[in-house]
C-alpha cells in the first residue's frame, strides 16, 4: 500500500503539468499519460495489543549521550588523512625480526601521493626492487624422488600354443592357422608384453579372431578357451604361454539352395551361375564369389538393371544344416539401342558408336559396355568417362526392351611432351622427343612434330594421325620428315614423305589379324662403296613404293607373351630411280612361338627370313638393303655388322638374311633373368644360304612395368673375329621379340 501511494503520489504532479490549466480526460489519455486511479477508501483495521509496550522499550535502550564520548559528535577524517596518519604509524613502528623498515612515504608503491584511491601499504621492501635481467635468471630443475631405474618398462616374455585346430585345417584349403598367424595380437607383439594384463587381452582379442576364421570355413559354433601357463621349473624354455584351446564343433552345410527371382532367359540362367552345391560346407569366401559371379553374369546375359539383394542362411544347430535363400531383382531383359553422350566433349556420339563392340539390336552385355569406357579412356583424350545404360522403356517385340548407352565425357588436356631413349652397340645412343596434340581435328585427328638425336641418327619430323578412324583401332597417317644417319654400312641424307594405313592390336584389344597398307616416296643421298671406284662414292636415290603387310596373332599377351605363336608377313614393291628405273621387291617373314615351362619360367623363340628379288644390289640404296646383327637382330654383335663387307671391313648389305633367337625367361615378381642365345647372317645372294652362320650368346635382365618390360641385355659373340666388340650391349622398352 505504501508502494501504491508514492507512485501515485509522484504520478499527479506530471499530469498537472499537461497545460495551463485542467486538461479534459481525453488528452491526458493521447497524451499517452496514465490516469490515476481514485484513492482506495478507508477501511477500519483490527486492534493488535503490541508484544512488548513502548515504556518497557525505550527503558531497554542505552542513553547514548554525546557528553558521555565525545567521539561520537566527532566528523569522519578523510582518506587522504587516514593514509598519513597510517603511514606515520607505520613508520614509527618496529620492525619484525629479520625484516627491514616499511616504507614511510604516504605515496607508498607508485609515489603518487595525491590519488583518488590510494595504494595499499607496503611492508616488504624485496617488491620495489627492480627484476634481475632475463640471462641472469635462473630455474633449478624438478627433481623425482625415484631413481631412474625405477622407471624402466618391465617386459615379459611369452610364446603362443593353439591346440585343437589341426583336424579343422586339414577338412579346408584354407590354410586357417597361417591366417591366424598373420592376424594375432599375440604374434603381433612378438613374444614380449608389459604384464600379463597385456596378454591376457591379447588372448581374448585373439580368441575372436579364432572364431571368425573358423565361422569363415562352416564352424559356426566353435569355442575357443584361454588360459595363461606358467613356466615350468625344469630348466627348459622359461617363457610363460599364452594356451587357446580350440573345439570347433560341427562343421555347417547347405541343405537347401533357393533363388527367388522372376523368370530369366534361359530359365537356369542364375543356378548355372551360383556356383554353390547341397552338401558342401558353408564356406564364405565361396558364398560370396557364388554371389559375385551371378551379379556379373546377369548383366553380361541381357539384364543391365540386375541387382542381387541380401543373403539369408537358417542354420540348425542340432542336424549342422543350413538353408540358403537369394533374392535376385532381375530387372527387364534389354537389347542395346542407341547411343548418347553428354558433358565436356572431345568428340560426338557418332564417333563413340565407332568405338563400340556391339551393334543396336544385339542383346545387352555389360562386358561390352565395359570395354567402350575403356577404350574411350584410352584415346587419351579425356580426365573421367562413365559408360552406363539407361532405361528408354521401348518394347522390341520378343519380351525385351532397348536400352541406352549413355557415355558421360570430361575432356581432359589434350597435349602431351614425350621422350625415349635406347642404346646399342653400333647404333650408340639414341634420343627421341615428340610434342603431340591429340585432338587437333576431331575426332582423333592428332598433330605430331618428333626428333631424333643420336650418335648415329638425327632428324625432324611432322606427322597428322587419325585414330580409329571408320573403325575401332585402324589408323590413317600421313608422315613428313628429314633424316641424317651416319652408320658404318651407309651415310645418308633423306627426305620421306609417307601415307599409310593400319588394323593393330591394342593392350585393350589383342587382335587375331592385323594388317597394314602404305605408300612411301623417298629422296636418299647416301654414300656407298663403289667397287669400280674402289672407294665410297655419295650417290643419289628417287625411291617409291608400297608396303604390304598381316599378322596372325594367337599369343595370350601383346607386350609380354608367354604361350602361343605369332606369324607376321611383309611385302614391298619398290622402284628406284638411279641411272634408269630398277624395280624390285623386297620381302621378309617373321614368326615367334612362346612356351610356359613353368609359372615363373617361359622359353621363347623366333626366325625371320628376308629376301630382295629382281635387282642387282648395286642398283639397291644402301638403306634399303638388309643387314643383320644388333639388338634387334643378332644380338653379340654391332648394329648391320654382319653379312657381306668392303675392303675397309665395313658392311655394305646384302640382298637376304636369315635369323633365330632362343631364349629361356625366368620371372620373380616385376623382375626377370633371361639367357639367350642369337643366330643368323646376311648374304649377297637373293635367297639365304644358311652358311656362315654368326652365333652370339649372353644375359639379360627385365624390368616389368604397365607398359611393357624394360630391357637389358649383354651379349659376345662366339668365335670372335678381328675387329668384332667382345662385349655388347642393348638397352630399350619390350623383349627382344
């Protein structure tokens, strides 16, 4: 009531205040002032007798008299007096036993003696000393009360002994105790622990591990029981032993097999896939690639939008049965309709049609499909493709529908710098570079510029190249180029220009045939002995001709075979213009054979005979005569050193050859030994003769990458003559053959 009343009370003047006079209700209230409520009435209180009377108080209360203290009237000092009055206090006092004065001045710390409020008095004289500087300042190290040894890590040695698991690794190829070995906590921490807390959870952890494996292979109820053995005290092995002691129960097999799934075309499309039988145990690993390989086959065999859902195994504990059901969602049976693609191009959808192995109408086959992502990706041309199909839901007529091959692109950088290098006896080292860009003109179109820079062999050249051109892996090319070589059969200045057509084989796509086509015109200044002359004379060739060439290849690896044959055909028509035309042909076969002795060791060998027919050799430009010896041909010798030779000792070429190569290859991871030895010679003659036969023999060594093996090979020649290197080398990318 008395909050009510004061607010009330100071409320009313300001609504006295609104103007001069008394202001009516309604602007009080937009004057947005609050109006004052009309003063409560009064109300009669009850009558309350006090607890103790005034009298009995006032008598209790002490006299407080100003004449009885005179302090009492006295007025309060102020702060700046009280800390002078302190202060002389202080001064005048003694100071305690071992200490020095305090300080005196009513400034006291910081000297100010005129401060609102001021400091507080200073009794230690150490705290106005100044500090000592930092390179003085000294920190005495923490001492431990416990000796250094006594913190060393204490190590127990123990050894492992699993019993009970022999019988079970015998039933399985599984090889479960190596599993466990390359696994366990306890071989992990090799025979020594901190304490036996340590390894009595290596124990438990290992137990589990036990379990598992032994569930992996059909024993779903396996016990494993663990226990820490102390060492005896015979005087034997003092190590304790960390003992599992295996049971592993009944073994589990499948008693029933069931496929829910829609019909498929064949009907046992998904059970001649599910590799798993009534009867055989319950192995994991089987289950799983069971499962995997219907996964594959489905979408190989017309169902694109297959997927196979999760397992169900019923077990029974009492028979060691178990019931396996797999659902499979087959999706619609689809034939490959058309093709789309979409994102960064680097080329259209036309051209991924020239890519693809399959044709629209064929039934789908995720194989297929599989291999036109990776042929795109190996055009080099873009950073991701992804290949998939795409429902259209257009009925073909036959139960099936068309799909959609949908290619999404992501161009990648189309340029690329590159280099090689090789070195041979007779060829020295040889330097190669090129810069290409291989989309210049779509599709495929590549611009090449190259050179060479050797001992023996330099050189420019520009080269256009369409790739896959019409056709999945065939080739166009149109070459440029001037070369200067300088070998011991020949000096040569040359200009080429080339065209040619190919059909190859690819790491993606080994194929059965292959075969080329290809015209050529050359302009050669090359030195040659001149009989007659009785020197080397620098003469003059205008040369055209075409080329023919087919292979049949039924090996099982294009850079590194090692079963199978391959036999390779080539045929040149030539006419050389040099004092009159002189046409010939020149002609030469190849053929190779690869046999695997054993897994790591592969015995390969090869023959080669070469022919030029219907010309003198005099009349033959000095570089297109056939010469044999080198890395290439027979190794142990230098490069063309073998066949017919002028006064001076140096080749000169001849117009047949004949070669063989024997070789036993041995392999041990991405490394191998091989142990060769080479045959052959060239003869003055058109047709070998099979006389005179150079034989070379030596040692290699291979190292295997992605693309190819890497080659060094050391070779001699047997029944070495004057003049002949007692030591060759080779070096270069791929095998001899």
């Amino acid at each position: 009531m008395l909050t009510t009343i004061i607010v009330a009370l100071a409320t009313q003047p300001a609504l006295a205040q609104e103007g001069e006079g008394d202001a009516p209700e309604s602007d009080a209230l937009r004057a947005g002032s609050v109006p004052v409520p009309p003063p409560p009435p009064e109300v009669a209180l009850p009558e309350v007798e006090p607890i103790i009377p005034d009298e009995e108080f006032n008598e209790t209360v002490p006299d407080l008299d100003a004449g009885d203290d005179p302090e009492l009237d006295r007025p309060l000092e102020s702060i700046e007096a009280f800390e002078r009055r302190l202060a002389a206090e202080q001064s005048d006092a003694e100071p305690a036993e071992g200490s020095e004065a305090p300080l005196g001045d009513p400034a006291l710390a910081d000297g100010d003696p005129v401060e609102e409020i001021g400091d507080a008095p200073i009794s230690d004289t150490a705290l106005t000393e100044p500090l000592p500087p930092l390179g003085e300042f000294e920190v005495e190290p923490v001492e431990f009360a416990e000796d250094a040894e006594d913190r060393e890590t204490v190590e127990i040695d123990y050894r492992v002994a699993v019993n009970g698991l022999e019988d079970a690794d015998e039933e399985t190829d599984a090889a479960m105790r190596s599993m466990f070995n390359d696994l366990s906590a306890l071989r992990d921490g090799d025979g020594e622990a901190a304490n036996v807390a340590m390894i009595a959870a290596r124990l438990t952890e290992d137990s589990e591990l036990l379990k598992r494996i032994l569930a992996s292979e059909g024993w779903y109820e396996a016990d494993v029981q663990t226990r820490i053995d102390r060492p005896t005290d015979d005087g034997g092995d003092q190590r304790i032993v960390a003992v599992l002691d295996v049971n592993p129960g009944q073994r589990f097999a499948f008693s029933e097999i069931n496929i829910e799934a829609q019909p498929t075309e064949p009907s046992d499309l998904i059970r001649d896939n599910l590799a798993l039988e009534v009867g055989e145990p319950i192995v994991a690993q089987r289950v799983q690639g069971a499962e995997a390989q219907v996964a594959v086959a489905l979408p190989e065999n017309g169902y694109p939008f297959a997927e196979v859902g999760q397992r169900d195994i019923l077990l029974d504990q009492y028979t060691g049965e178990g019931v396996y059901t797999l659902p499979v969602e087959t999706g619609p049976r689809a034939r490959f309709g058309g093709i789309t693609t979409e994102g960064d191009l680097a080329f259209d959808a036309e051209h991924v049609g020239v890519l693809a192995r399959f044709k629209p109408g064929e039934l789908y086959d995720a194989s297929k499909v599989d291999d036109l992502r990776k042929a795109m990706v190996a055009t080099g041309l873009f950073s991701t493709v992804t290949v998939a199909p795409e429902r259209t839901g257009e009925a073909v007529g036959d139960g099936t529908e068309y799909v959609t091959v949908n290619a999404e692109q992501n161009a990648g950088p189309p340029r690329t710098i590159a280099g090689a290098a090789g070195y041979g006896t007779g060829e020295g080292l040889r330097l190669e570079a090129s810069w290409t860009h291989r989309n210049m003109f779509p599709p495929e179109g590549a611009l090449i510029v190259h050179g060479v820079a050797g001992t023996s062999e330099q050189g420019a050249g520009v080269t256009f190249r369409r790739s896959n051109a019409g056709r999945r892996d065939r080739t166009f090319e149109l070459t440029a180029e001037a070369l200067r070589s300088d070998y011991d059969a020949y000096d040569a200045y040359t200009g080429r220009l080339a065209g040619l057509i190919r059909y190859d084989s690819t790491p993606i796509w080994q194929k059965t045939l292959t075969y080329s086509l290809g015209v050529e015109l050359l302009a050669t200044a090359e030195k040659d002995y001149d009989f007659a002359l009785g020197r080397r004379d620098r003469r003059t060739f205008y040369i055209a001709g075409l080329s023919g060439q087919v292979g049949l290849d039924l090996t099982d690896d294009l850079l590194n075979p090692t079963e199978g044959f391959r036999v390779t055909a080539l045929v040149q028509p030539e006419g050389s213009l040099e004092d009159g035309f002189n046409p010939y042909v020149r002609a030469r076969i190849d053929a190779s054979g690869y046999f695997p002795a054993s897994e790591s060791i592969v015995l390969a060998g090869r023959i080669r005979l070469g022919t030029i027919q219907g010309v003198d050799r005099f009349d033959i430009a000095p570089s297109r005569r056939m010469y044999a010896g080198g890395g290439g041909s027979v190794r142990g010798f230098a490069y063309q050193k073998l066949g017919p030779l002028d006064p001076d000792g140096d080749p000169i070429g001849g117009r047949s050859l004949n070669e063989a190569a024997a070789e036993v290859r041995y392999r041990f991871g991405n490394f191998g030994i091989v142990g060769f030895v080479d045959v052959g010679q060239a003869y003055a003659s058109t047709m070998p003769q099979f006389d005179d036969l150079r034989f070379g023999v030596g040692l290699g060594g291979r190292f295997y990458t992605n693309f190819g093996p890497f080659r060094l090979d050391v070779a001699t020649p047997l029944d070495r003559r004057p003049g002949e290197s007692r030591i060759n080398v080779y070096v270069s990318i791929g095998q001899a053959f």
